[in-house]
C-alpha cells in the first residue's frame, strides 16, 4: 500500500517561504497569484493486513516525528 502523506502548517502560523515565493512570483509579473503556501509531501509504501492498521501506523509515524502537532496538521491519502 502506498499513502501521501501531506504535511502544512495550520492556520495562522506564519509561512515565511510561502510568503517570500509569492513575493518572488509577483515581481516576475504574476500578479494574479493571491497565496502560496508550503506543503511537504512523504510518499510511503507499507505493508500491512489492513488500511486501517497501515493508517494507524502512519498516524503514529506523524504524531512522532513527521509533523509538528503544534504548528503543523497532517492529512493521509491513499494511492491506487
């Protein structure tokens, strides 16, 4: 099983590389570029008897050391 596994930072906390890609956007001329935000991406492919164990798994491995619970959100999406 391979899962997406997309990492960003929550609403409100400040995203300084989004911030100056816009800003680099704009003086290259692309003025209608309202927001840029940063996303992280981890590609894993697990074994695992079940979706839901392998979820679970992947859960863990965010709470533990994939994302920042306190300034970041994670969410998982299965690949076909």
């Amino acid at each position: 099983m391979i899962a997406d596994v997309y990492i960003e930072l929550k609403e409100g906390v400040a995203d300084p590389e989004g911030e100056a890609t816009l800003k680099a956007l704009r003086l290259l001329g692309f003025k209608r570029v309202k927001k840029v935000s940063t996303v992280k991406v981890f590609r894993i492919d697990i074994e695992s008897r079940s979706r839901e164990d392998a979820e679970r798994e992947i859960k863990e491995m965010c709470e533990k050391l994939l994302a920042n619970p306190v300034i970041q959100k994670y969410s998982i999406v299965w690949r076909e």
